[in-house]
C-alpha cells in the first residue's frame, strides 16, 4: 500500500456534499478532471492529489469554508461503504472503533486512526501518512466530522466530546467548531488531532447489530484490505530492493538491477514508464526514513546517515536540508515544521 490513495466513495461523498449546496455536479467534475466512468466503479480507487484539487473546488464553488466540517451532517455515513457496514454491526462502540482503526485504508491510506484510553478518557486521533495530503485541514475536519455523526447513529443516542483538538492554526473563529462537535472546547495548534469523550461511553451498545451480518461484512472487508496490500507495481519491486540495500552503503542501481535480474536499461525504462527515476525512489525512501529516524532519541545524526546508506554525516545533512529546508538538527527540535 502506497498511502497516496483513498476510494471512489470518499470523491463521491464530497460531490454529493457539494450537489446539496447548489453546485454542478458535471461542471464540478470537469474542473477536477473527473468523469462519470471513473466514479462508478465502487472498487476503483483515485489519488490522494486529485481529492485535494476537489475539496479546492468545492470550497470555491460552494462558497463554504467549513464544508469539510459539514461533510458528516451532509451525508449518510452508511454511504462510506463496507466500513461502515462492518461498524453498524459490531456489538458495542468500542468494539467498531477497533474495525475503524483496522479497516480505514479501505476508504483512504493517507491518515491513520488511532484509539486509546487515557486517565478514564478515550481518544481517538488521526496522524496524516501521505506526503501527498497537501491540506490536511480537509481531511482531519470531513473524517472527524463523520466519526462524532457514525457513532452517534450507531449508538442512537448523542455523544458529548469533552474537547475536539486539530494540531494546525484556525483562520476564524471557533463557533462553528462548537457547534458541529456540540462541545466547547476545540483548541487548535495542540499536539495532536482527534476528539475525546467520557470512558463511559466506550461500551455502549450498536443499535439494531446483527452478529451475522457482522461476521459477513467482516470478511469481506477483510479480503479487500488484503487485496489493497498486494502492490505488484515494479517501482515498489525496486523500492524494495533499495530498502535491503540500506546497510552502510547506498544502494546501486546495478546491484538492485542484479537483484530483480534485469539489465540497467530496462530497469531505468520500466521506471520511466511508471513516471519515476530510480534517484528519485532512493530519494524518497531516505527521505522517509529519515524523517521517521529523527524522532528517536537514541540514534545519533552519524547513526541514521549510516543507517541510510550515507558515507559521511555531512552528506546525509546537505540532502536533508534539500528534501526539507532544514538541517537534521533543526528538524530534530521541532519536527512540525516538515509536512
């Protein structure tokens, strides 16, 4: 899985948001550079870049700032699909909040969900994957928007959040916050994104649960997960072979060319092919695990430069400071500042 991807039925749940505010929906498409045929298959998946041009548009168009906030009013959360489904019949809240956090690739691999306890308080908070996810503003407002509507739906009853919490500045005022999330407290630039509520309510019962049903959606949502897994792409073959050869040297295009038993002409073309260079991948991947690296106390900059396939420290921070605009240690003080 690539975390660059979301469904079909997450464009068509905010084109159908945008349709309720008067928009059209063809001229709306034609502006994202969609068509019909590519909404209609209910398996198809599309790139996170092109949701970001959508949420763009619809704002525009719409003239509603918040309508990522209003996506959960909007619509009916059975829409998201076998997610859903599989939700709606599990036996209590928690138990559906755990299936959110297994399945969410399902509707979309550039965020993670994620659900703990903490001091008789339950949190559930999202952290953005994809480096795709240019406004993740979209994203956190629509998804948590649509988790506080399921699970008042699931448990036929409200859910009052002790506080809602987005890790980026607001550009207004909170009242429409406050009002969408029935809460008070909604603080922006904290430390994560995610709302909270009373461990009281955890346990509570599913409305109208089939345990049948559950275990058939369960399955078949299961089967999907494992099917969006399987990336035959050669570019993730070759992304593969770069990431075994991060031992202290970097990677060669000749011995990841030897590894797949391909001649380097053909590596390189079967790339091109798929819109990318074999620097680039490295790139990437050293990008990635840097960024991932920095976090941990323990590693010294000359630790993770070797750990990347780097000959010295000071190479490994000039390609820092060009992926980034920052040097290792900059970053290692306040990781916030790289998306």
């Amino acid at each position: 899985m690539k975390n660059n991807s979301l469904s079909v039925a997450s464009f068509n749940l905010i084109l159908y948001a945008a349709q309720q505010r008067g928009v059209d929906y063809t001229t709306l498409c034609e502006k994202v550079g969609l068509t019909t045929e590519m909404l209609q298959d209910p398996d198809a998946r599309l790139p996170i870049k092109k949701v970001q041009v959508l949420w763009k548009e619809a704002v525009e168009m719409t003239g509603d700032k918040h309508l990522a906030l209003h996506l959960g009013e909007s619509i009916n959360t059975v829409a998201v699909g076998i997610l859903a489904y599989v939700m709606m019949h599990c036996p209590t809240l928690d138990k559906a909040l755990e299936k959110l956090c297994q399945y969410q690739d399902i509707v979309c691999d550039g965020s993670k969900t994620t659900v703990f306890i903490q001091n008789d308080l339950v949190y559930v908070t999202l952290t953005q994957l994809s480096d795709e996810m240019l406004y993740p503003e979209y994203a956190f407002e629509s998804e948590l928007s649509i988790y506080h509507a399921a699970m008042k739906g699931m448990i036929g009853r409200d859910l009052p959040l002790k506080s809602v919490h987005f890790n980026y500045p607001t550009y207004s005022d909170s009242s429409e916050y406050q009002r969408v999330f029935q809460t008070q407290e909604v603080v922006f630039e904290s430390n994560f994104t995610g709302m909270v509520f009373e461990k009281k309510y955890f346990h509570l019962p599913i409305i109208n649960a089939n345990s049948n049903l559950f275990s058939l959606f369960d399955k078949h949502a299961q089967s999907i997960l494992e099917g969006l897994k399987q990336d035959n792409s050669f570019k993730e073959k070759v992304k593969k072979e770069i990431l075994d050869g991060l031992k202290g040297e970097e990677p060669s295009l000749f011995n990841v060319s030897r590894s797949l038993g391909i001649g380097l002409r053909s590596l390189q073309m079967k790339l091109k092919e798929e819109g990318v260079t074999f620097q680039q991948l490295l790139d990437e991947i050293r990008k990635n695990l840097a960024l991932k690296h920095l976090q941990e106390s323990h590693l010294s900059t000359t630790d993770i430069a070797y750990l990347l396939g780097y000959s010295e420290p000071s190479v490994f921070s000039r390609s820092f400071k060009k992926w980034t605009g920052h040097t290792p240690n900059v970053y290692r003080k306040n990781p916030k500042m790289v998306a």
